[in-house]
DNA sequence: ATGTCTTTGTGAACGCGTGCACAAAGATGG
DNA sequence: CCATCTTTGTGCACGCGTTCACAAAGACAT
C-alpha cells in the first residue's frame, strides 16, 4: 500500500503555514492594485476587504513574514509587494512547459496572468503531430518527442498538464523523470509521483459538482421536495436495498460480469466516457 | 466594513462537512471509472487509493451518508454512485450559463466533463457583438444584452464567469439580479455578493504561485543560496528598512503622489498591466 | 513633552479536520 | 452452528487554522 502521494502534508516550510502561502496571492493581487494607483499605505482592514479577507487572519498571516506594518498607520504598499514577490519566489524567473494544447492549453498559453508574475511559457507541447510548428500565443508548439530535451535545455522545473486523462498520468512519469518538480494537473486523474514532487489540482468538474451541492440543498430548504426520508429511515431503507442487491447477484450465479446491473441506479448511467480508467496497474 | 462575503462559513450543511463534500466528487469519479469496468463491489482502501486520500478518511466521510457498506466486503460500486450522485444533486438537470467566450470560456463550453456530470450548457454569453451567432461548442454565442432573458427562460440557477477581471463583478451583479445563485468564478477578482449565493474562485495564476514557493523552498534547501539573512536579523532590517523608506517620503514633502517610490523593490515592477482595480467603490 | 488616538502584532480559546486504533458486523468455511 | 477472518464504522486524541480581544507601538495634536 502506500502508493504514492498527491499532496504532501507540507511538514511546515519554514514556518510559514500552507494556509498562509496559499493566501499570499491574493494579497499580492490587492496590493499590486493598489500600488498601479500610487496608494503609498494600506491597513490591515482595508487590504483585507479588498483581498476578501478577515483583517485578523491577515495580519496573523503578515506576522509570519516578519513585522512589516507600522502600527497607527498600516502597511508601505510598494515595501509589502517586494516582500510578498520574494517570499514567493517571485522576484526569479519560472520558465514552465504546458504540455496538452486543446483548448485548455491554448486559453493557459494566451492566460496574461502568468507572464506578469515570473512566469514565462518554455514551450507548448502537444502529442499531435499535425500541431507541430503551429504558433499559439506567439508560440511555435513542439511535439512531445522533444520533451525531455527542451525540459533540460531550459531548466524547467514546473509543469502544467492539460492533456486528456488519459495521457496525464504518463506525461507527468516523463515530465518528473526529466527533471520536473512541481506539477499543476488539469486533467480529471489523480497523479502518482515520488516523493519530493509537488502536485496541484485544478479540476473544473469538481467545482461546479460542489456548487450542485449547496444549490440543492438551498432548494431543498425552501420547500422540501427532493428529499424523501429521514436520514435514519434513509439508512435503513439503504442497507436493505444494499441486501436485496447482493441477493439477486448471488442467486444469478455469481459469475464475475456483472449480474444484470438491477440496482435502483440502473436508469442514472447517461453517456459517460471522459472518464478514463484510473489506475490499471 | 462588511464589505461582503465571498465563501460562506458554511454552517454545516446537513450535517455533511464542508471538506468532505468536496471529496464527494473524487469518490465519484474513481467508482464511475470502477462502474465501467463492471467492478461489482470494492473496499475502501482499494477505492481510497484511486481517489489518492486516507482510507479512514474515506469511510468517515461515507459514514455522514449512511451506512452504506458491507463488513467484511466493502462497498456496492453501482449502489454507491448512485447515492453519491443523488447527494450532489447530480440526478438532476443543471442548466448552466458561461459569461465570457474567449479562450478559457471555449475551452470551459467544450470541456467534456460538464455534460457527463448533469450540467447542461443553458447558453454562451459574450460582450462582444462580433461573436453573436458564431457557434462554439456547437452552441450559438448570445450578446450580453440577452442575459437576463436567458436566465430566466432557462431557470438557469448556476453562471460561470471567464470574462476578463475589469468585467466580472458586472457580469456577476446582472447574473445574481437575474436569478444565480451559484458561481464558479474564474476571473481574478474578489466578487462581492449578498448572501445566499454561493461562489467559488478557481485562479490559474494563484496555483503556479503555490507551486512556485515550494519549488522556491525546495531550491533554497538544497543550497542555501538565495535566502540572505536568518529570520530575527531579517525582521530587524526589515523594519530599518521600513523606516527609511518613510524618512525619504518626509523628507520629500510628503504630497500624496509617490515621491520616487525607491525602495529595493523599485527594480522590480514589470510590466503588468492584466490586473484591475479591485473595489474602486 | 505629554496625552490621545489609531492600528499592529499576538496570546489564548475554540472548532474543524485528520488519522489511529479497535470493537462490532457480517461473510466464509468447516 | 461455531470459529475465523475481513472490513466497516467510529470514539478519541491531536494538530492546524481561525477568530477574538487586548496590550504595545507608534503617529499626531497640543
């Protein structure tokens, strides 16, 4: 077991809290703001309202960088966005490989927030041969035989994956193996890497099944329609449904297809098939 | 103060934590993938795995649905997607808006995952008249002008937002007004809205700032190169450096236009320009 | 110089999420 | 019917993150 991480338990950088880190750009953001329109200070409460913050947690989060404020008066606006800029690794440049250019990869390659932020697109790389050569963004995309090559020749150390599912998981074998250390995944799968490789996730799909969520729920409150029992009832009934299924797959004869498929979801099976197969191995 | 908020404290739903409600759509897509290899039931620590989480984790958060499982056996893959499913409020139609068709917005209206999951692209709403007709997607782009029609003979309850960042509280304001009360909000900006409408943020940028950090913390490890000072000498100039920088502001006469900005980070303010002004109300 | 007023920085309490470890439940074999 | 073995469901403890509330620090006026 223990096939590998997605994301490490981040055993505390250098004492600045992962909570912490993921929240310092959206400082930088507020503060950039602020600092194109030439506001020489901040408070911790106006920073916070326009970061969306509590002001409280800002200046916790702000405490861990070093004591940067002025108390009376709030924080140097241009002071804080070095600070930030560096603390974040910034103030270097980042040159990144997108690897997949179907639609995702080109809004990512044409995406202007990169490029203001360190950031600097390496290459485009896509497995489709008919794209090689083809410029997007002012970028001519190579092809994925190249990859381990322009990987070393750039020094590039992160990645962005935005391939199909089913490709993800071995591009990031060949990324890492050639010297990729952090990895943004778009695609729908959960990666394996080895240890000391970062993983971040963004899944379109996962949001908005979150957002169903809470809308339904917020319907359901309104006049409750949808749901039928009661949560107790609701297990009971569950287990019993659960029995009645295993019984009517035994007396089938047990073969290992699956027996008819007579569940109460039979009829909830639309046209599926983005979803790949995870983890054959 | 109190500008308003941006994601809610989430009061604890119906009992259903907050975090494990966002596993939900993992779980989900690791059985559809099992369903489709006809796996009839599974354990949680095989499942665990194709999700990538904790096993225990995984079956406390199936405990908040009920009592689903089978000791000694495991969990029935078809029985178990079709709760999960039901939960979510996926076994219903989720008629969704995309505000904003430029790349990201295109690649959002192809995007696969979408319909595969009960979403149905309701509409494509654009500003620009040029692309009024144009199909994307196979859908026919609409103008802004259409939106508030649209949402209301759709019954469109959800709206993602891949406009550009100057736009995306305006856009945000006319879709609540219409009838949203879900957004998933993928233009860098805080959004302000009332309460009861629920938004979630996805930042591309923001993840490879993350990233960027460890990576940061990965180099710096290895060598201590780029980290000058140790963490108390660093807060101490820090501070001095702080104060320096105000005594040249004084001295300068202190009008409200930046006098010089020289900061160390003067050097290090290229070309931006993709971020708004946030909140200039 | 002294007092007042603003705002930071942080100690402390609280709540949530995670992971361990084990008892209970049920399947399976004799 | 009993014993054994597998796997779930959960009580419990721990650590992280959030929030409150306030003392200390500094600006600013007199």
């Amino acid at each position: 077991m223990a096939t590998g991480r997605t994301h490490r338990p981040a055993t505390r950088s250098r004492g600045i809290p992962e909570a912490t880190v993921a929240r310092l750009p959206l400082y930088l953001r507020a503060l950039t703001a602020l600092s194109e329109r030439s506001v020489p200070t901040v408070s911790s409460e106006e920073l916070a309202a326009a970061a969306g913050v509590n002001s409280a947690k800002l200046r916790k989060d702000f405490s861990y960088l070093g004591s940067y404020g002025t108390r009376g008066v709030g924080y140097d606006v241009e002071y804080l966005v070095y600070q930030i800029s560096r603390e974040l690794g910034l103030t270097q440049d980042w040159p990144v490989v997108i690897v997949g250019i179907g639609n995702l990869g080109a809004a990512l390659a044409n995406y202007g927030g990169f490029a203001s932020r360190g950031f600097r697109v390496a290459a485009l790389i896509d497995a489709d041969p008919a794209m090689a050569g083809k410029p997007v963004a002012g970028i001519a995309v190579q092809h994925t035989d190249e990859l381990e090559k322009i990987i070393k020749d750039n020094g590039v150390s992160i990645g962005v994956i935005a391939t199909p599912a089913g490709a993800a998981q071995q591009v990031c074998d060949r990324l890492v193996a050639a010297g990729v250390t952090s990895i943004l995944n778009f695609a729908p799968t959960v990666l394996t890497v080895p240890d000391g490789v970062d993983v971040r996730k963004v899944d379109l799909s996962i949001e908005l099944q979150i957002l169903a969520f809470h809308e339904q729920r917020k319907a359901g409150e309104d006049a409750g329609q949808d749901d039928d029992e009661s949560d107790d009832a609701r297990a009971v009934a569950a287990r019993e449904a659960r029995r009645a299924v295993r019984e009517v797959r035994e007396a089938a004869g047990k073969t290992g297809r699956d027996a008819d498929a007579s569940t109460g979801a039979s009829d909830r099976k639309g046209p599926d098939g983005d979803v790949p197969a995870v983890m054959p191995a």
